[in-house]
C-alpha cells in the first residue's frame, strides 16, 4: 500500500466534484454547504429527518436551509441507513464531514465522533470516495475529556486509511463566545473566570472557516495534513472581548470574576455524585468541558513547552469576532448558538 502521507491528491482545481456532506444543519455545516456549491461541486447531504438543535428542524426546513444541495434523510448513527438512504449506491468523489457530537458526554461521543465516522469513511471507500476533509477541533491537541479522545481516534483511522484527508482544527467559534451578549444589553456584568487573561484564541466565523474546509478539496498543500487554523487578527482574551462588547454599547466595561474554585468544586461534586449516581455522569462530564474552556487556551501548543503560542496558530478570513459582535448589536446578524455552546 502506498504511504498515506505522500499520496497525491485526485481532486484538481475547477473539477466538479460529487461530494457527501455529513453534518450540514449545524451552522458549520449548513455554511460549507454554501461554499461548496459556490465552487460548483455537485453537494449530497444526508441528514436526520428531524435535525437541529432539539430535532427542531424537520424536513422541508434542512431542504430550505441547504439550497442548492439535494438532501437526503436516514440516521448517520445505522450503517445500513447511510449506505440505502444516503449513498444509494451511486459514487461520490469526496466525503467532507462537519459532523460531531451534539453534547460531547461519552455515550454520544463515542457514537458519533468515532463510530459513525469509521462507517462512514468505510461506506465512503466503497462508493469510489478517494478524499475525506474532516471537520475536529484544536482542543485535541490537550485531550482530557471523552469527545477529545474519540475524536483523537477517529483522527488516526482516517490517517492510516490510505485516502486523501485534510484534518482541519479550528480554534473557538464566534457563536461559542457570544452567549452573553443579551445580558450584557440588559445590563449585567461580563463574566469571566479569574481576572479573564488565564486563556486566549482567534476566533473563525462559520464563513471563513467554511471556505476553508471547501478549499481543502483543491488545494494540494492541505493534502494529508492535520491543519489548525483560527481567524483574522491577534488572539483575544475573554476580558478583552467582555471589555470590546461595553465599548460597541458605548458604556463602561463591567466585569464580574468568578474564581475558579467554583467550578473546581463543581466537578468535584459531580465527579462524586456520579460515582453512587451513574445518570449524574453526563452532568459530569460536562462540568469538565466548561472547566477545560475556562482554563485552556484555543491556540496551537508548542511541541518543545506545551504552552499556547498565538504566533503558531494560523489566521484566515477577514472576520474578527469584535467586527461579528459589533453586527449583531446592530441587528445585521443573528445569534445562533446550537448544541455546541459552552458559555
């Protein structure tokens, strides 16, 4: 078998590709969608028939949603759903998933960022599927928690599968560090953990980030390639975005710290609970998810320290999260934070 590492792509820039999309209603998914037909690919998307957050989205609304794509509907989670209902035994050149765990708690981790995905790349193969462009996440890089580590492993399947990938790793995204803008407006303080300089990243609006994850279907430099990528600017710190949204509503900034120790004890006591009480190991887990982003950095390590260096992570687009903010507070925008948020 030739070596992974150096096979050389099939995909060429101005080919019309037939591309699988798993994951397309999230707002990630919904925008690479959108970027994919604006390159002129031929776009499959197979969706749950109720899909979104809640399963509030039903059919008519994902066909709405994904102009220009055609959709098809089965469960992503039941292999035999995705090769009847999705593949239908036709070929396809590429596989681009945006897919991921709807709240990162172990069972559904495990169920959809690596089982799901190894049927899918299986079933991928066998409909001619030569390049997979597979949407993770930065926070890898440290992993503690179960969506990290099931990610983790899905990541070395693709890697020793033999086809064509690009593994793109995005730093924060806008719509995880904008859930407190309404409090703000109604004018609460601007919650930080410790003095809000302990993490930083470049956050990437689902634009850019989208158009990215398109261009890996031509662009050979990001062939076989684990590609972290953040947006435009220098990174920021959550006081600095707290501070950015006081001065867009022209008032002065306030801000409220919250100790650590508060979520310290959180997960001490859940971690506990759910020991005696295993229907409290989600709730765990997810106090452990809110203290990783409290604590860790979204910008690439450096291999030598382990500490995050900004000047390592890689920038694209034309977005910054203050220029997002400051078009939301105008009413251009709409937030739309998902299943994905944090804070």
């Amino acid at each position: 078998m030739s070596d992974p590492h150096v096979h050389t792509p099939d995909v060429r820039p101005g080919i019309r590709q037939r591309v699988l999309v798993l994951g397309a209603t999230g707002t990630i998914g919904r925008a690479t969608v959108r970027a994919l037909v604006r390159a002129g690919h031929e776009v499959i998307c197979f969706v749950r028939p109720r899909a979104g957050p809640k399963g509030a989205l039903e059919a008519q609304d994902s066909r709405r949603l994904l102009t220009g794509a055609t959709v098809r509907f089965g469960d992503v989670r039941i292999p035999e759903s995705l090769e009847r209902d999705g593949i239908c035994g036709e070929r396809f050149d590429a596989l681009v998933s945006c897919m991921a765990s709807r709240t990162g708690a172990p069972t559904d981790a495990w169920a959809i960022d690596y089982h799901a995905h190894v049927h899918a790349l299986e079933a991928a193969r066998a409909a001619g599927v030569s390049r997979m462009v597979l949407l993770s996440a930065l926070c890898v890089q440290k992993p503690r928690l179960a969506f990290q580590h099931a990610k983790l492993a899905f990541e070395k399947v693709l890697i020793d599968s033999g086809l064509s990938y690009s593994i793109v790793r995005p730093t924060a995204f806008f719509k995880s560090l904008s859930g407190q803008i309404e409090r703000v407006k109604r004018g609460k303080p601007f919650l930080v953990f410790g003095d809000g300089t302990l993490t930083a990243c470049k956050p990437i609006s689902d634009h850019d980030l989208a158009t990215y994850l398109a261009d890996c279907l031509h662009d050979d430099s990001r062939v076989n390639r684990v590609l972290p990528i953040g947006g435009p600017g220098e990174a920021i710190t959550p006081r600095q975005i707290g501070e950015n949204l006081f001065a867009l509503l022209g008032r002065p900034p306030r801000l409220r710290q919250v100790p650590l120790a508060l979520l310290d004890t959180l997960v001490g006591v859940l971690g506990t609970a759910a020991r005696l009480i295993p229907a409290l190991a989600d709730k765990a887990e997810f106090a452990r998810i809110g203290r990783y982003y409290a604590t860790e950095s979204m910008l690439v390590l450096d291999p030598r320290t382990g500490i995050a260096d900004a000047a390592a992570t890689p920038s694209t687009g034309s977005e910054t999260l203050f220029d997002f903010h400051a078009r939301l507070l105008n009413g251009e925008a709409a937030p739309e934070r998902g299943d994905h948020a944090v804070f």
